[in-house]
C-alpha cells in the first residue's frame, strides 16, 4: 500500500496509482514531475485585468517571447503586441512557438528588426519568412521541444509567455484546453505570463491546467477558437485511407495521426473497427465520429486505459464541444504523449504519418522541398519509433503519401532533392502506402526495397524509376 500511495502521488497527473503502477511495473521510463509550485496556488495572489493593449506592454526590446500555437494561438495578443511593438520601436524581440493559427502579422517585412520569429515547427504563416531570412526554424523531435525551457538551454530563457485559457473555475483553475503540447513546459519557466481568457476555450483535463494565481496578467477575449477544416479528400486519399483501414489497422489496435487530410481520411475509414484507442500528438474531428459508432473504446490501452490521450487538437467546433469537459479525454504534455518507452507499450500501436518524398532506399523527407524549409519533425519519429518498438511485436510505423503531387511530380523519386532532409530514417521505415498498394521495407536490402517502392509508384513513373534504380545499384530491383 505505501508503494500505491506514493505512485498516486508522484503520477496524480497522469491519473494516480493506476497509471503509476502500469509503468513502475514495466520500468520503461522517467516521467517530468512538475515542482510542487507548479500545482498548488499561489494564497493571496490574484491577476492583474487588462486591456490587450495595456497587457502587452510587459514585452520590452530584446525580451524572448513565448506564443502559444495550434488552435490556442492568441491572436488578439499578437495583433496588439506587434502594434505596441512598431508605436514604441521595440527591437529583437523573438518569438518562439510551434506553429501558430492566424495572420502572423509580425513575419511581414515592415516588422524586420523589431520581431522575429522562431518555429519550432514550420506553419504555413511563417514559411515565407523563414525562406526569405527574415524568421529562424529549429529541427526538433516534438518529444524533447520541453527539455528546452525545462533545461534552461541557452537561447530558450523566457521572459514572457502570451497564451490562451479558458475562465477560470469556482476553484480558480484555468485550461489550456486545445494546447498543452510545449505550452505546459513553457509557463512553468517564463518569467512573466500573459493570458488570453476565452469562454469559448474548452476546458480539458490532464497537463493543462493552471492556476489563476499563477498567471500575471488576464485578457478578457471571447473570439471564436479557431477552426481547421478538412481539405477535399480526393479518390487518391480515399484509396490509401482503405488500404491502411483494411489491411494494417487491427481491432485493438492503439492508434496515431499525424496532420493532413490523409491521416484523416483513414479515420473515417475506421467505423466498423472494434475497441480502438488514440494516443497521439494531435486529434482532430475523426475521434468524436469514431467514439460515436462505438469504434472508438480505449478498453484495450495499457497506458491511461479508457481515455483519448493526446497533446493539442485542431479541427472545427464539432471537435472543440467534444473535448469541453470530456474526462473521457486526457491532454498531457508532450514530453509524455510523444515518449517512446510509453507509446511502445500499448497494444498494436498503429502509426499513420505523411511525407514529402521517399527515395529508392527509404530515405524520407517530410520537413523541406529541397531547401526549402516547409514544416520540421514533428512527433513524425517519436511515433514510427515508439510503433515499431511496440512490447507486443505488434505495431505498424506507417509512411503514407499519394505517388505523385498535385502537379504530377512523384513523390518515389532516385534521391531525395539536393537539400531536402531526411526526417525517417530508410532505417526506421517500415511500410509505405499509395493509392497504388502497400510496400513492406523491414528487413529489406536496397535492391528489394528499389522493387518494393517501384511497384507503387505512379505508372507513369516506374519505367524513369527501374533505370534511376540500375543506375544507382548496379543491377536491376528484384524481389
């Protein structure tokens, strides 16, 4: 009993003694406790009420500005920050985040030398910026983005960290509802915290809960969360959502999605599957169709058995009324979703991922077009390993991408493009989908990993691929 009350303790985060015992037992990692600080309020301590515009004004020149990203992005902090910051001729004020939704006002030229803006994974707002040099892009596992403000990493001290959080509760306790993610990590070391108090911000357990004592300063703002809306799934995605659903996704089996419409399409592809599971990085509205034809269950997790575990989700209002005050969802911290020793121990963990270009070999490029730089890791490698490390024998790392661009370019191509990345390893590769079939690369040697690729490539480009492929290996791809 004293081994159970001190587990329920050391793990009250992550659902007390139950959860505790689970990974004791199998000894398979260490786990972050947050300091006491952390968790207890602060007595007599309260948060100051401001404008946005007032609030801002904490920023001073040279300051490290933390910006909650994802779905949680405060937009109407950032809009007053980069006004406040041009009136007042602020200079070299950066901005770390992961990838933020909105108009990131403060990458365009005219704010040059006054912000600048460093991902931690590429979104679509800060591209341009970052191909022009105007913003800076850090290659990171997802997993390991907390050690940085954790470990206090040079570069990474925060002096203020702008975030979004639902109203405060009876007991004075705010969510981060859509983000925890690294946001968890990052509030815990910034020397100042700025929040944005949304009433439309679901409140969600696990990680993300903060105290209002904790917080320095409050915004009233209650604009619409914003909402992802899924792209037009095309006969190609709907081909390779079928032939993951049909041929690797087992009943039982613990699922991961990466971001894009094809993780999605296999979702929706998932209704009459039994006992299924999720814990991922990211959720979107496939989870709540799923949960509601019952395919959804989490009875057979060994890890938080019975819950939805992710770190941040982004989808549309559906997706947002599901998690608000769902206790059959657990949002955590990415440094525990993203762990390898804790994905690996749930049964046949299945993970589907995306990717730019794959070469002949298995070599993987799912960050940058050549050099130019498009996303970053991700949690792309904290999945594939923690699938293919599965304490069953039986996960499925899946790389899936359609074979060609939407300007008909292939995505199975000799080698990768000069300057492109390898994200995935051909070491850690294990199957590729395409609308054209499934390629099984373990254990393969380069030859019948060429023949493997080959087959479901684009028929258009095969006959260019086998000659790429004699070139490069000196003999033809063979089974």
């Amino acid at each position: 009993m004293a081994t159970l009350r001190l587990a329920g303790r050391l793990f009250r985060n992550l659902d007390g003694a139950r959860t505790a015992l689970q990974c004791i037992s199998k000894r398979s990692y260490s786990l972050y406790i947050y300091p006491p600080e952390q968790l207890c309020p602060y007595p007599n301590r309260q948060p100051d009420w401001k404008t946005a515009e007032e609030a801002v004004q904490v920023i001073q020149s040279g300051h490290r500005v933390f910006v909650h990203g994802c779905a949680a992005t405060p937009n109407t902090l950032l809009k007053a920050m980069t006004e406040y910051g041009m009136k007042n001729k602020l200079k070299n004020v950066e901005l770390i985040h992961i990838p933020t939704v909105g108009p990131a006002i403060y990458n365009n030229p005219e704010y040059e030398g006054i912000f600048r803006s460093k991902s931690l994974f590429i979104g679509a707002n800060s591209r341009q910026a970052v191909a022009d040099g105007r913003a800076d892009c850090v290659s990171i596992f997802l997993c390991e983005i907390p050690l940085l403000f954790r470990n206090n990493i040079p570069g990474y001290e925060l002096d203020v960290a702008l975030i979004s959080v639902s109203p405060p509760d009876i007991h004075g306790f705010c969510s981060l509802g859509v983000s925890v993610d690294v946001t968890r990590s990052a509030i815990e070391k910034a020397k100042c915290i700025v929040a944005s108090v949304n009433k439309n911000m679901p409140r969600t357990f696990g990680d993300g809960l903060i105290h209002q004592s904790h917080i320095d300063i409050m915004v009233e703002n209650n604009d619409p969360i914003p909402e992802i809306e899924s792209h037009v799934m095309t006969p190609e995605i709907q081909e390779i959502a079928r032939l993951i659903a049909d041929n690797l996704v087992e009943d039982g089996a613990t699922i991961q999605t990466g971001i894009g419409t094809l993780p999605d399409a296999v979702i929706h592809k998932l209704r009459n599957h039994k006992n299924l599971g999720v814990h991922s990085e990211m959720i979107s509205d496939g989870v709540v169709e799923l949960v509601e034809v019952g395919a959804l269950t989490n009875a057979m997790k060994a890890i938080q058995t019975g819950k939805i575990v992710a770190s941040f989700a982004m989808g549309t209002k559906k997706l947002y009324d599901f998690l608000d005050d769902n206790s059959f969802i657990a949002m955590h911290d990415c440094s525990f979703t993203n762990n390898i020793a804790i994905i690996s121990q749930n049964p046949r963990v299945t993970a589907i991922n995306t990717c730019l270009e794959i070469d002949l070999t298995g070599q993987v490029c799912s960050d940058s077009i050549g050099t130019y730089m498009y996303s970053g890791f991700g949690g792309q490698i904290d999945f594939i390993r923690g699938a293919a490390s599965s304490m069953d024998g039986e996960g499925k790392p899946i790389i899936a991408c359609t074979s060609t661009t939407d300007e008909g370019i292939s995505r199975i191509v000799p080698t990768l493009k000069v300057g492109a990345g390898v994200v995935t390893t051909r070491a850690h590769v294990h199957y590729v989908v395409t609308e054209y079939g499934i390629a099984y690369l373990f254990g393969k040697n380069l030859r019948q990993r060429a023949y493997e690729l080959i087959k479901i490539a684009h028929p258009s480009q095969r006959e260019k691929l086998e000659k790429a492929s004699f070139e490069r290996l000196k003999c033809m791809p063979s089974p």
